[in-house]
C-alpha cells in the first residue's frame, strides 16, 4: 500500500510539536510575575545634605523556579545603581524623582518615590550667640521631617563646622533672614586691626559663608540692627543702624558699605524692617526730632505727620506733630505687633511705640505706614492709629523699659512680653488704662538662683509658642538655654538648657 507523502510529512510536523514543552503559556509553567513589595518601601524618603540612605527592597516573584532579577535605581530618570539594595550618599540639595525598575526574563515590575536630600539647616529655631571671649557661635534646632521625632539642637556649632577657614570678627549683634540668605552682623573689638566690624552673607541652608562686608573705611561702625525686610529685593540696599546712632547702607548686591543718604540724622537703638521685596516698610526714630521715620519701598523719610508724606523740615507746622510729638522728651521702645498671615490678610500691619511724655510715658498703637486717606478728601490723609492717640502707658519715675529691653508683641492676644532679668512680664498693650506697672509676671526662666538673664523672644507663626533666649553668667561654657511656652498661658512646654553660649537673638529660620 502506497503513504501518502503528505501524511507522513503531517506525522511528523504532529512530533515535533508535542515533544515541545512550552515554557511562558502553559498552565504547568505560568509567567514569572514579579511583585515589589510596598511594605519595604516609602514613597517619600528624606535625608540630610552628605547623609547616606539605604533602600532594602522585598520582591517576589510568582514562579516556584525564580529567575534571575536585574535592578535599576533611577533619580530623575537617570540611572544611579543597578544592585538590589540602593545606597545613595545625598551630596546636592534637592528633591529627585525616583523609581525603581525589577526585571527578569518575562517581565518587569515598577515602583516610584521622591528622594528629597534636605538641607541639616531646612527650618526651625535659631540662635545666634557669643562665648566668653566673644566669639559668635549658631546654634540650630531642625524642625522634625518625620512624625515622632524628637526636636532637639543637634548642631550647636554649625557656623564654625561649615566654616572652618574663615574667620569671624568678635562681638555678634544681629542676624537676619532675607531671600535665601543669612546675614550676620559682627562688631569686633576696639583697637584691633584684625578683628574689625563686619557683615557676613550666609547661604541659609548649608551656613556657608558667600560674601563678607567690611568697613575699614569707617572706623567707628560697629553694626547693631540690621534693617532688611524678609523678601529683599536683589539690587537694593538697605539700613543698617550703628551703635553710635548712625545710619550707613548696605547693599545686596556687592560688598560696599556707605553712609545712609536718606537716613542722616541721629536715631534711637530700635526699630525694624517688616514686608517683602515688593511691599516694605523701614521704620525707626529720630532722636534729634523725637518723631517716627519711615522708609517706605525705599522711599522716604516720611515723618509720622497729618501730612503725607512729610519732610523734616515742616515737622515744626504740622498739626499732629506740634500736638503729640513735640511734647515728646524721647522714645523708650518702638515694638512690632506680629500678625498671623490670615490677621495681616484683613488689616494691616502695625507697632507700638512706648515715649516719655511731659509727666508720664505714653503709648501709641500705630500703622507701620502711618496714613490713611481720609474719606471724602482726595489727597489728604490721616495718621492711623485707632483713634485713640497717646495713653498713658506709665508714670513718669517707671525705667524698666528702654531701647534695649526684650521685647515681643502679638495680635492674637493683644499682649506684650518684655523681660526684667530673668522674669517674662505680660502686658495688654491695647487694653484701655493698661499701664507697664500692671503688667503681669507670666513665668520665670533659668534655675531657683534667679541668675538668668533673658536677651531675646521669637514667636510661632501660628501665635500658639513663644521662645525665650536667656543665659546664667554664672555659669561658664555653653550657658544659654531656650525655652519654649504656651503664648496664652505661660506654660512652659519645652526645655533646652546649656545648648548655646549667651545668645544674642532668636530667631525662627523659615524654610
């Protein structure tokens, strides 16, 4: 019997396909899925600048025989590592968008993150202070990045540690936070050629030093206030007031340090700079004229007449001046009245201003810009203060409070708290017949020894704390501490002894 050739040639193709064992469909020898699990990993990871972050990822795979596995660690799509645990040192500041890519031979599997290398130095309390030999010295508390961890000044030395060549002149007395930058204001010592006054320019996030101001040129600057708003405007200058009540102008955008030739007079160790790059208000006092002067925008001066926009010269024919002013021996203290951003949304920004009057001190509460116009009068403004002009704010013999005394103020409770020693006085600045001698002691800073002496207050935004900056000099080393307490009740909330020498201000750095 004859085979048909094409049945034989069917046979055979018919073999050959049922010998082969088909290693990706069959039900017996399914794909090899591959599973990370989200458990071993975060979707966002936070590290400081030059920490180290390891990343052990757990995968599974579907398949009794597993596969062999590649790994692929990409930051900002490009590829960094290719090992199974991901080891990445945090060199540069910023945030990396990440992913990791897990393949084997039958598939791939995905899982994505954000990576942000922190600054050590992001946000959280600040304090500038000085040893006994007047150095100056940052000390910071980093706000916690996760939940749980404990707050805590765990640099107390970082100026010199991210400076560790420079030299920094002697005798700290401010220091400041303005776009993206921290200025530091340093005295130096009298009769030495080497440690003269001097302005540094700190990066605000890694406190390296990128510009130094000096004034050899003028001899008798020893810089106290410096007066620049928060939002500065990169190619103005702004004030900067010395101890010997004048006015010199710094600039943002080198390192040349003048005479102010729009604040010439002499004026009274006070005052501050509130609002941004766009919107800023300079205020200080005039203690030739005993009136308020304001820069506003760079503008100005402005005296605190009736009229807008007064010139000194016709401060002797102006109403509210002859009135108010004129009958005014000196200023005791001008005090910022801090607003929470939803308060600075519906009025506006204003101060308190303590003066000896003919018999007693009296207080003003004023807007930082000081006029208003007047309704129906084009052209013709008003000064803004309430209505209520001066009050008596305390008897004539009262001398706690000076240019130099402590001081905070807040909307929220309308109070303010100034130091005498190592006490926290509370006072109701707006409240009707309120007088300094009423004020309230609210807590008491330091040990039972009352040796403390407080130097400085910064406030959350939120109103809710309020940190004290104090030393005991009778203790040597590290003798400054910062406490933190309930703004309404006074309660102490926090504790944070011998973590800084004597400070000289606090300040909240913002991130």
């Amino acid at each position: 019997m004859k085979i048909n050739k094409y049945f034989l040639l069917a046979l055979a193709v018919f073999a050959f396909v049922s010998c082969f064992e088909d290693e990706s469909t069959d039900a017996t020898n399914p794909i090899a899925e591959i599973t990370i699990d989200v458990n071993s990993m975060k979707k966002v990871y936070n590290i400081d600048q030059n920490d180290s972050l390891i990343i052990k990822p757990i995968v599974i795979q579907s398949k009794e025989k597993e596969l062999p596995l590649s790994y692929a660690w990409e930051l900002n799509q490009e590829i960094v590592s290719e090992e199974k645990e991901f080891r990445y040192k945090g060199e540069i500041l910023g945030t990396y968008n990440g992913r990791l890519i897990v393949s084997n031979e039958d598939g791939k599997a995905f899982y994505t993150f954000t990576l942000n290398v922190n600054s050590p130095y992001e946000y959280g309390i600040l304090v500038l202070s000085k040893d006994a030999e007047e150095r100056p010295h940052i000390a910071f508390m980093q706000e916690p990045m996760t939940e749980g961890e404990e707050r805590k000044f765990y640099d107390e030395n970082c100026l010199e540690k991210n400076n560790e060549e420079q030299f920094f002149a002697s005798n700290p007395s401010d220091i400041i936070q303005t776009t993206g930058t921290l200025i530091v204001a340093c005295q130096g010592k009298d009769g030495d050629a080497e440690d003269g006054a001097a302005i540094y320019f700190l990066n605000e996030k890694t406190f390296v030093m990128e510009n130094l101001v000096e004034s050899k040129e003028y001899p008798t600057f020893k810089p106290t206030k410096l007066l620049t708003p928060q939002g500065s405007y990169e190619g103005s200058a702004y004030p900067v007031l010395s101890d010997d009540g004048k006015m010199y102008s710094l600039p943002t955008y080198n390192a040349v340090l003048q005479p102010s030739h729009k604040l010439t007079s002499t004026y009274a160790q006070t005052g501050f700079a509130v609002g941004d790059a766009v919107y800023n208000d300079i205020i200080v006092w005039d203690k030739e004229v005993n009136g308020l002067v304001c820069l506003y925008n760079g503008y100005g001066p402005y005296y605190c007449g009736y009229k807008y926009l007064l010139q000194r010269d016709s401060l002797s024919t102006d109403e509210y001046y002859t009135k108010n002013f004129s009958k005014l021996k000196g200023l005791r203290t001008l005090v910022y009245i801090n607003k929470t951003k939803e308060q600075l949304s519906k009025s506006r920004q204003e101060l308190i201003a303590i003066v000896d009057g003919a018999n007693m001190k009296q207080k003003i509460v004023i807007s930082t810009f000081f006029w208003r116009q007047i309704e129906g009068k084009i052209g013709e403004y008003e000064v803004l203060d309430h209505g209520k002009g001066f009050q008596k704010a305390a008897s004539k013999s009262y001398s706690v409070i000076n240019e130099k005394t402590p001081c905070i103020a807040n909307a929220t409770y309308e109070t303010m708290f100034f130091a005498v020693g190592n006490k926290v006085m509370k006072w109701y600045y707006f409240k009707d017949n309120s007088t300094l001698e009423q004020a309230e002691e609210l807590l008491k800073v330091g040990s039972d020894n009352d040796n403390a002496v407080i130097t400085s207050f910064t406030i959350s935004e939120d109103h809710k704390k309020t940190y004290v900056a104090f030393y005991d000099p009778t203790q040597e080393g590290k003798n400054g501490s910062v406490w933190v307490f309930d703004t309404y009740s006074g309660t102490v909330l926090e504790e944070y002894n011998n973590v800084c020498y004597q400070p000289v201000k606090v300040i909240y750095k913002k991130k």
